[in-house]
C-alpha cells in the first residue's frame, strides 16, 4: 500500500486590538489557488497537515470584543514538499520496506 505524503506545519497567528480586546478569529485556507474555504475558528496557533506538492494560503480576519470584524489578512503561502516517506509491500514471501530520503 502506498499512501500519500504528508507534513503537518505550524500556522501562527498575531492579532491585537487596543479598545476593546480581541475576541474572536476566522482563518480560511486556499489550496493550489482554488477557491477559499472556511477552515477554523481560533485565535490561536494551530498546525495544519498538507499533502506532497500543495501550496496553502491561509487568510485571518478577527473580531473585537465590541463585535467589529476586520477585513482579512493575508499574506504568504506555504507549499509542501517531502521531507522523506516509506512504503511497505506485503508479498507471500515476506516484507519489503523502503524509505526515500529525496535530496
């Protein structure tokens, strides 16, 4: 069986509002320029797992404690590339692993 390779990634997210506190969080992810999904409430860090050859773009909008939203905010992009996999093949005569370490 092979499966896909994936890499969890951390996503860091910095808000602040001097009135009336933050009070709330949007964050939307974009795979490979397609349309914009709604992907998580929080305002905190979190890690997102993306597969072999995806680039992600992740945009934030915040909401106050006053109930004001900002507009979104957005402005890099992360693309995923292996680090290394390994595939195991069952055979009636045993098992066979391999691991490749791309350089």
């Amino acid at each position: 069986m092979v499966t896909q390779a994936i890499l969890p990634f951390g996503v860091r997210l910095t808000e602040s509002d001097d009135r009336s506190g933050v009070a709330t969080g949007n964050v939307d992810v974009q795979i490979n320029d397609g349309t914009w999904q709604d992907y998580a409430t929080t305002i905190n860090d979190f890690t997102y797992t993306g597969s072999h050859c995806n680039q992600y773009e992740f945009r934030y909008q915040i909401k106050d404690s006053a109930g004001n939203w900002s507009s979104f905010d957005y402005d890099s992009s992360v693309t995923v590339d292996v680090i290394a996999f390994s595939v195991q093949i069952s055979c009636p005569t045993g098992t066979i692993n391999y691991i490749f370490n791309p350089i």
